[in-house]
C-alpha cells in the first residue's frame, strides 16, 4: 500500500550536564538525600546489537510498561533503526491508541490474535505508524481469546511468526522488535519471552511493585528452562523514581536479582503521562522533559546508536 507522509522523531541534544551519571557500581555510604539518580551499568552487562526482539513485562499494571514500549521503540526509530512495536497487552490495548496504526483504505484489518490464530502472517498484521521507522502490530479486548481458548502451540507462536517472517525476507525483516507485554504473567507473556531475545522490566518505584518481582522472576527463569535458553534480563527500568531511602533499596534489589541487567531510573515526570493523549512519543510531545532525556539515554544504553554500533 501506498504510505501517507510520516513525521520523523526528533534527536534530542540535551546538554551532557542533564544526562544521568553511568556507573559500574553505586556508592552503598552515600546518605539517600545526596543521592543522584544514576544508571547502573555492571561489569557483566552486554550491549545488544540489532537485530534484536525485547519484551517489555511486569506482572502488575502502572508500572509503566506501555510507556517504556514506546519511548524506547521512538528513540530507536529517531536513530535511524526500523523498529516494530507489538501490542501484546488485551487488557487495554492502550499502546494501539497510543501508535495509531495506519490501515489500507480497503482489505481486512489484521491484528496479533489474527497472527495466534494461523489467519495472517506477522508482517500482514503489522501497518505503519504516523512517524518515521515505528510499525506496530495492533491489538484489542479479543486477544484474550488466546487465553482461553489457547491455540496450538500459542506458546511458541511468535517465535515461529518471527522466525517464518525471517525466512521469508532472507534475514530478519526489522531491526529492533519491541513486545509490549500484558500485565499479567499468562499465555500471551510467555509466548512473547519465548520469542524475545532480551527482557526489559520497568518497576514503578514502590512496596508492592517490589513484592510483586518475585513472580516475574519465577517466570523468567521458568521460560528460560523450558522455551527459550537464550533470553536474558537486559535492563530494568526504575520508573516514576525520586529520591528516596526506598528507591535506593529497591535499586540495590533488582541488581542483585539480576546482575547481568543495567538498572536505570526514570525519573517522574507527568509530561509522560500526557503524551498518550497527544498520540505523540515523549520525545516529540515534550523534547525538554527528563522522562524524554532518560527513555533516550536508557535507549542508547540497552542498543547503542547505530554510530557507537
């Protein structure tokens, strides 16, 4: 089909004095009031190269899931990557509202359940975006379908699509492949593990997000005996973060539960939580906001630019 104009995602030159300090290691002695927010990149860590597929999961909603989805997804775009964005998320779809997808004027409109249920490829249920490198596959309410009436082999039905999507191209088909997973830890989460090459896990800076790790850890393991050796917990995400004695417990916590990961903070901004409403990224909605300065260095920390590359 023929594309309409697409606007392109800007690059962000914010001075290097508003970027956050990359650490091997955090100061334990350092009194939390004169704590800096700082992203923690240990010594085991491995930068991605693309291709790549990531999952983005939490358990538990308000994490900030979607939001990391797609900030990420356009600072990689912005790059000059191809990127493609899965709405794997029944509960809400809020992503597909977010990207708008830009159907054919005739012909069926495919979505991910489309793709479980053997009626189209992954690339015919994948459509541009309003912006320049970003595609999503779409989703709404009837993916639940999936869960209960769970599909043969729906757990390894991204893979396979991804995999047959490859075949069909003669290599992979986009550079970066970003599932925006439910927040729940059912069918559709493990089929999107199962197909990932990396996890990215966003914890909202609070008790019950922290309680709710241990589930997700479970889980993550569990994918990793059974479907899926090579995925690996790349980077978590500390979203909505401020200074307190708690985020840096919680901090402390999730790198010990994954060493291999950098832990990078999102600070709290609520120019995040009004992008969706403009249909727009943080990054084009509100270029001067920290949560635009840390999705784009969280980014380029998790996938260098294709410079560094």
């Amino acid at each position: 089909m023929t594309e309409s104009p697409r606007t392109a995602l800007p690059s962000l030159s914010a001075l290097p004095g508003e970027r956050l300090e990359i650490v091997s290691a955090w100061d334990a002695d350092t009194p939390y009031q004169a704590w800096r927010p700082q992203i923690l990149v240990p010594p085991t860590f491995r930068p991605a190269t693309a291709p790549r597929t990531y999952a983005v999961v939490n358990q538990k909603g308000g994490a900030g899931k979607t939001t990391s989805a797609v900030e990420l997804a356009a600072a990689w775009a912005a790059d000059g990557y191809r990127v493609r964005v899965i709405d794997a998320d029944h509960q809400e779809a809020a992503l597909s509202a977010w990207l708008l997808p830009q159907y054919p004027d005739e012909g069926p409109r495919h979505s991910l359940r489309s793709v479980f249920f053997d009626e189209c490829s992954l690339a015919e249920a994948t459509y541009p975006t309003l912006f320049e490198n970003l595609y999503v596959v779409p989703s709404s309410i009837d993916l639940q379908r999936v869960e209960y009436e769970r599909p043969i082999g729906a757990e390894q039905a991204l893979a396979a699509a991804l995999a047959d999507e490859a075949q069909q191209a003669g290599g992979p088909a986009w550079d970066v492949t970003v599932i925006d997973g439910a927040p729940s830890l059912g069918l559709v989460t493990v089929a999107a593990l199962t197909a990932s090459d990396e996890v990215i896990v966003p914890v909202k800076v609070g008790g019950l997000d922290m309680k709710g790790m241990a589930s997700l850890h479970k889980t993550i393991r569990s994918v990793q005996r059974k479907t899926n050796p090579k995925l690996r917990v790349g980077s978590v995400l500390l979203t909505a973060w401020d200074k307190s004695d708690f985020a840096r417990q919680l901090a402390a916590k999730v790198s010990e539960d994954y060493p291999e990961a950098a832990v990078i903070p999102i600070r709290r901004s609520i120019r995040a939580s009004e992008a969706p409403i403009a249909e727009e990224p943080v990054r084009m909605y509100a270029p001067k906001s920290t949560a635009a300065g840390d999705y784009d260095q969280a980014a380029r920390v998790i996938l260098p630019g294709r410079a560094a590359a």
